[in-house]
C-alpha cells in the first residue's frame, strides 16, 4: 500500500486484515503473540488499577478499560502493535470530571469522546495529526507529568487528604500544609517500590519491574500491618457490594456488565441527572479526550512503526480508538487509547499482530476474576511509586531539555506555554493557546521568508537594458495575507514614482486570498500614480487565483507576461500601449 494510501485509507480491522493478507496466521505467530499478550498483561493490571485511581474512581474500572476497550481496539484498529487501555495522559482531564459529575459523567463524556474520534476517522482527520508541533506536544506531555506527580503526592507520603482540589493552587495549599503529617511507613514503602522499579528498569531482564516492586511493597506492607502499622491499601481504600448485601474490600471478581453508564453513582454517590447543562458541561470535555486521545494513538503508532518497520493506517486506528471508547463505558470502562509503554513492551516481546493485545485483555479478565484478593494488598503507596515512574517517561524529559537548549525562541516560548497552562490550568486551554501560538509565531516567521529585491541592475537576470524610470522587482516568498501587506506597502512606498514596474513572481509559490486583496490595493494604487505594473512569470497556484478573481489586463496600466525575457521585450519595443506622458496625473 502508498503512502498515500495509508494516509487516506479506512477500513475496520485494518491491522488485523493486514496481517492475515500476508501471509496464513501459523502455530508459531499465535505463540508470539500469546506469550507478547501474558507479558503486557500482567503490567497491565496493576497500571491499569492505579490510573483508574488516580482518574478519581474506584480501581476495577480500570481493569474494565483494559479488558473491553483494549480488545476491541486491537480487534478493530489500524495499528498492529499498538496496545490500548487508560493511560496517564488522560488523568489531568479525567480526575477533574469524576470530581464533578461522578462516574456517570465520565463515562457518558467517554462515550462523547468516541463518537468524535469515529466522526474524526470517517473525515479523514488521521493524517492531520502531523501537522501538531513538537513543542506543543512535548509542553503539554510534560504538563500532564508534573500534574500526575503531584496528584500522587497525597498517596506517596501517606497524608491525611480526603480528596485533591480541582485547581493548581488549591492542591499546592493542602499539600503544603498536611506535609508535616508524613505518614513515614507509607513513604518508606513507596521509597522502595520507586527504587526498585528504577535499579530494575536498568538491567535486560524481560520481567517489567513492577512486578517484583510491587509484590515487595505488597508483602512489606502485610508484615508493617501485622504489627500494628497500617498502610493504605486497595482494599482499605475501596469496597464494593456484595448480591448477599455484605460488603467487599478492594476489587470485586466479577466480570463487566452492562448497564447504562448514567444510571451510574454520580458525583458524591448520588445519582446522575442528565440534562442539557450538564451535556453542555460535558461535551468540552469530551472534545479534549478525543483530540489527546487521537493525539496519543497516532504518536504512539508512529512511534512502533519506527521501531518495526511497518505502517499503521491513521483513520483506521482512529475508528477503532472510537469503537472502543463509545463501547467501553456501557461495561463500566472509562476512557482508554494507545499507551506506549505497553505497545513497546508488547513488539519488544515479540508480538506478531493485534491478537497479543486482544490476549492482553484475556490475562486482565483473568486476573480480574482470579487475582481480585491479593489485588486488595496493593499499597496506595506503591500505586502512588509507580504512576510517578510513567509521568517520568511519559515526560520525555530528554527530549524536553534538548529543544530547550537547541530549539529556536519561538518554540521554546510555544513549550513553556504549553507546559505553564497544563500545569495552571487545564489540557485544553494549553493546547489550545499553544497551537494558536505555534501558528502565529509560524506566519511571522515564513512571513519574514518573502521578501522584495530590485533587481533592475542584475544583468545575470534582467539581461535587456530597461527604459528609463523602470524597475525590476524580484518577489520570493509566499503571498498569503502577513507577508503580502508588508511586501506590496514597501513597493507602494517607493516604487510608484516610477514609470513603470515589473514585479518578477517566479519565487511565489502561493497567493492566499489575502495577499490578492493585496495585490489589487497595489494595481488601484500604480493605476491612481500612472505606474504601469507587469506582472511576469507566475507559477501556477497564483496564475490560478488571478484568474478565479477575474484579475484582467487593462491597457495602458496593468498586464501580465509568461516570462520575464517576454516582459522585457515587451517594455523594450514599448508594447504595452502606454500614454505619452507620465506623472502622478497620468
């Protein structure tokens, strides 16, 4: 398949379909991908677990993400490697909804969200995504960090907070003043958990660090409550109801199930009232989780196919993204996209297609059902250790200092922009302002490109002596409206006292809508002056959009030549049907 045709292309099942056409699925492809499945299964749950908390609900919920929007997207998706699930990105949209609106509200802007990212594939919106800036992406990535850092202060130090505020301020106020309450058996478990999922991540082993991490800080944590020092736990922290009316600590084992997501608890437990405010209040949202969550998958399967050679297909992937996030919530999952340590982590295991992520979601399914006891040991803490470790890759910190040191001014104004509003405020005001920032400093740098030369004394160009009181202009650069003000003001200003000007048009590769209200100003103003103006050698888009205009030859004023050789010796033979005399009156 062309480029080209990866850029447009939309089917679902692109990735799966893909690689059934290559070749017949063998014995040996299912055991790659099974044991690719096990691998990223197994990081799954507790990650999953601890994204859903860190999202403001309570931890199966992110299990139910894993399992039915991580295999349906793999199921439908154009991305061969890319594995899906909740992810870290989303927790500075998510947490502030789930405090408003409750679970309910976030699953229906969930719901939101899929539809938008479906109508964005059924446009063609895929190959778009290219066109956001490095420092757009690399300030708001490394807002999102910072954001989940300190959402799992609370955790990390054991402090005695209920709930994070909503805003930056508010946080920063209760953590400064509950810090001295550090609760040190908490700290020094999650110390350790951090240590060693840091010292693990250095060696080859193909086991992923959380999981010896995670089951030290499980066992240091039963032993410090066996003597008497309590340690948060998923099960101390969260509960469910059982059908014999007892209740649960930590994990339910039971399978998703339908229901309808707002007839979920709304916020504070009590129930959801749908209605026009709130989907006004809620659609916002929803508009942000689409755009990150397009933005995450593609970068993230942009970033597998660097690693494996091959292609995914953008509207493809952005279909499935869709397909799993308007299904998901009626199963009680919230919202998921391609997580790119679990999509590494499965090609680096092997994986040959999307069925190791469908096998990803069975092992989560599994260890749902099987596992829900001992998952209820795992300390808050830890939980807290381990999303600081994924804010810290998902930083890019590397990256981040690099253009820092490297990037020119105007996108390092575009990344401390970005990175500021994240922080301060929200995801999608940083994106917004950084994109509409990256833009304008954009125009007034390739506005800077298009310039105007006299070239009248260049006999290597103009090689036919010109009449007296001509000029030869050279114009390079594209027309569009910021460039064209500047360069037609500067010939209006000192060039009409001249009998006659060639504009030379050769460089101009574009003349926008703007830049021909431009050049109309300027032939009404050589007109008024008696300067005859000859346009010469105009590529084709600017001849196109002369002609669309109705822009006409008038004699005696305004003309255009095919070349600049013909528009020479057109001035030369004094071809152009000029009057006699010249001058402001002419």
């Amino acid at each position: 398949m062309s480029h080209r045709q990866y850029l447009f292309s939309l089917r679902f099942a692109h990735a799966l379909r893909g690689v059934l056409s290559e070749a017949p699925y063998s014995v040996s492809h299912f055991h790659q991908d099974l044991l690719a499945g096990i691998t990223v299964g197994i990081v799954a749950i507790p990650l999953s677990m601890a994204l859903a908390v860190s999202s403001g609900v309570a931890p199966q919920y992110g299990l139910y993400t894993a399992i039915i929007a991580g295999f349906l997207i793999a199921l439908s998706g154009g991305s061969r490697y890319s594995v899906s699930g909740p992810t870290a990105a989303f927790v500075v949209i998510l947490y502030p909804i789930a405090q408003s609106f409750g679970l309910a509200g976030l699953l229906i802007a969930t719901i939101l969200s899929g539809i938008i990212l479906i109508l964005m594939a059924l446009l063609r919106l895929g190959r778009y995504i290219q066109y956001i800036p490095e420092s757009v992406v690399l300030g708001f990535t490394g807002g999102i960090a910072v954001v989940i850092v300190i959402l799992q202060i609370k955790d990390f130090f054991g402090l005695p907070i209920d709930a994070m505020p909503e805003h930056f301020g508010d946080k920063m106020q209760i953590l400064g003043s509950t810090i001295a309450q550090t609760h040190l058996p908490s700290l020094g478990i999650a110390a350790l958990t951090l240590a060693i999922i840091i010292g693990w991540s250095r060696t080859r082993s193909r086991i992923p660090g959380q999981l010896p991490a995670l089951l030290v800080a499980s066992v240091l944590g039963v032993a410090l409550e066996h003597y008497g020092i309590p340690v948060d736990t998923i099960g101390s922290r969260f509960s469910y109801l059982l059908p014999d009316g007892s209740t649960g600590a930590g994990v339910p084992p039971v399978l998703p199930h339908f229901e309808w997501p707002w007839l979920r608890e709304g916020a504070g437990g009590g129930n959801f009232e749908w209605s026009w405010q709130s989907f006004q209040a809620l659609l916002p949202a929803a508009l942000a989780i689409a755009m990150l969550g397009a933005i995450e998958s593609l970068l993230c399967a942009v970033v597998l196919d660097g690693m494996s050679g091959k292609r995914h297909s953008a509207n493809s992937e952005l279909l499935g993204q869709g397909i799993g996030n308007v299904v998901a919530p009626f199963f009680g999952g919230i919202t998921a996209t391609a997580a790119l340590a679990r999509s590494a982590t499965n090609l680096r295991a092997g994986a040959y297609s999307p069925v190791a992520a469908m096998i990803h979601a069975g092992v989560v399914l599994l260890g749902l059902v099987a596992l829900s006891r001992l998952l209820a040991y795992l300390p808050m803490p830890a939980m807290a250790s381990l999303l600081l470790f994924v804010a810290w890759r998902m930083s890019e910190a590397p990256k981040a200092l690099h253009l820092l040191r490297t990037a020119p001014r105007s996108d390092i104004a575009v990344f401390l922009t970005c990175f500021v509003l994240t922080v301060m405020f929200d995801m999608v005001v940083a994106i917004g302002t950084g994109m509409v920032l990256a833009s304008l400093l954009f125009m007034k740098e390739i506005a800077d490109m298009t310039r105007v030369s006299d070239i009248s004394q260049n006999r290597r160009i103009v090689s036919t002596p010109l009449p007296e009181d001509w000029s030869v202009l050279k114009i390079s650069g594209p027309l569009f409206f910021a460039a064209a003000d500047k360069v037609f003001g500067d010939i209006a200003q000192n060039y009409l006292d001249r009998r006659g000007l060639i504009l030379y048009l050769d460089g101009v590769p574009i003349l926008d809508a703007g830049g021909l209200s431009s050049l109309e100003r300027l032939i009404q103003k050589c007109r008024d002056k008696g300067t005859y103006l000859l346009l010469c050698d105009l590529q084709f888009q600017p001849l196109k959009t002369l002609a669309r205009a109705g822009i006409q030859p008038q004699t005696g004023s305004f003309s255009l030549s095919s070349s600049l050789a013909d528009a020479l010796e057109s001035v030369s033979n004094d071809n152009l049907g000029l009057p006699q005399t010249t001058g402001e009156g002419a």
